[in-house]
C-alpha cells in the first residue's frame, strides 16, 4: 500500500508506529477490562509503596494523583479499542449533564437525607441534632475541593463511563455490578494504610474489619451507580456528585456533637445493601439496562 505523507509531516520521518506500539495497542484492544483494571491500579499501588519505601509520610492528600488513575486508565483502552470515535462518545457521557432535574434531586436532596437517617442509630445522635449553619460555608467549600481533587472527578469516568457498560455487557446487570464494586473496593486497599483512615489501625489486624466493611460498601452502592447510570443515560456529572456526597457527609453540619463512629459506616453498609437488593428486585435484576448500547 502507498502511503501518502502530511504535508506536515518530514520526509525523513516515516508516519507509521512502531511495531512495538502497535502490539501493545493490540493486547489492549483484545483485553479492554483487564487493560483497565491494571491501568487503574497501578499508580495508586505504586504511589503507596513507593511512599513506604521513600520513608514518606502517608497522608490522604497525598493520594490526589492516584485517583485519576481509573480517569486515565478509560481513555487509554477506549483510544486502543475503539480510537477517536470512542473517546469522543467518552467525553459526550462525561459532559451529559442534560438528564432532567429530578436525577439531580435524586442525588442532592435524597441521597444526603439517607446518608443522615444513618446516623440516628448512634448513641445520642437525636439529641445531638443542631444543624449549624456556620459550618454550611465550609462544607460546601469542601465539597467542591474534593469533587475535582479528592476523588470523584478522578474515579467515576473510569468506574461508571467506561467499566460500567463493559461489565454489564460481559456479566449482566447484577454479577456485573457485583465484580466491579468489588475492583472498586480493591483499587481502595493502599488507603488503608494510612492509621485513621476510615477508622483503619496501625496492623493489619486492625485495620482488617474496617477494611471488609468498605468492601461490603462499595459493592452496595454500585448497584445504586448502576441504575443511576443506566436510567440517565450514563451521565457523568450525575455519578461524580454522588460520589462526592458519600465522601463529604453533612454530619458535622446536622450534627455537630456526633462522630464519624466505626458503627456509623456499619449501618451505612447495612442500609445501602437493602437499597442494593429492593433496586435488584424492583428492576427484575436489570438495574434500568436496556442492554448493549454502547456507542464506543
């Protein structure tokens, strides 16, 4: 085949891609779901170990740069698999923030006020109940830090616009769900090792339980970003507000006197795992799939 050269192009130069690059593209493109998962994990594993091995303190702002890993990690396999076309259709879903107004008030009002009704099996949380309104300017400064920087901007391209229809398509709604709140929970696991964090110990020991229940959380609220997903069309702006409210609760606001207690995220499990089963059982195991769509 001839092969004609851009007029910007040098004559010295030969337009093609290497062989090697072409291979590598090749794999991708014939493994997009493992491409993802270990483009996703890898830097927020290396971050952690290089941390340790360099004797550098680990602390949660430190992570910013490995959570746009999963981010990255989507437009690479959709470059390899599926080339400009599928990265534009990505960037469509990302921008699709047309959906109608009550998905948003699904996420802003509804999900908020569950994430509160968690809080009142906690000793002296009803009595505690003293919205102050002082805090309001800082948790709204908070939230929008951690919706670019702390996460959600970072995540959910990766989870929901790209891993989301692949695994569905794959596995079904249900199991599919099931495996990717699974690899979200995982790709989570060197935060783990920051004492604290998520009321993580020193020893893995201590640190086991509450890791397990993250676990268990993050498959639960998969299925509620599956049906978030599949009824809006796959919406980007929709799936990174929510997220962004399950990391910036509103308890110091509603309720000041209260803490982020171990028992507060076992009952968040415990009621987001029933949100997860009434939403299997009302959509028939579909969770709003109306099968392979995918336009990339």
């Amino acid at each position: 085949m001839v092969q004609t050269l851009s007029p910007h192009c040098s004559p010295h130069r030969s337009p093609r891609r290497s062989p090697h690059r072409s291979a590598l593209v090749r794999f991708v493109g014939s493994r997009p779901l493992s491409s993802f998962v270990v483009l996703s994990f890898v830097p927020s594993f290396a971050y952690v170990l290089g941390c340790i091995a360099l004797g550098l303190p680990l602390v949660p702002w430190m992570f910013a740069a490995p959570f746009v890993g999963p981010f990255l990690a989507a437009f690479l396999v959709t470059a390899a698999t599926d080339g400009r076309p599928g990265v534009r259709a990505l960037v469509a879903d990302l921008v699709r923030w047309r959906v109608g107004a009550r998905w948003y008030l699904l996420v802003v009002l509804g999900l908020p006020a569950v994430l509160m009704l968690c809080v009142l099996p906690l000793p002296g949380a009803a009595a505690a109940f003293a919205p102050d309104p002082g805090e309001l300017g800082g948790w709204v400064l908070v939230f929008f830090l951690v919706l670019v920087v702390g996460g959600p901007l970072g995540e959910e391209p990766g989870w929901r616009n790209f891993a989301t229809p692949r695994f569905q398509e794959r596995f079904g709604p249900v199991r599919g769900t099931f495996a990717l709140g699974l690899v979200w929970g995982l790709w989570h696991l060197p935060l783990f090792l920051i004492e604290g964090y998520n009321h993580a110990g020193g020893d893995p020991a201590a640190t086991l339980r509450p890791y397990l229940v993250f676990l268990g959380f993050t498959v639960a609220i998969a299925y509620l970003f599956t049906w978030l997903y599949n009824r809006t069309g796959g919406s980007g702006p929709v799936a990174i507000v929510a997220h962004t409210f399950f990391n910036v609760t509103l308890l110091p606001v509603l309720f000041p006197g209260v803490d982020n207690s171990f028992r507060y995220e076992v009952v968040q499990l415990a009621v987001f795992a029933l949100i997860a089963v009434v939403l299997v059982a009302a959509t028939r195991g579909r969770l709003g799939w109306a099968g392979p769509t995918r336009r990339y």
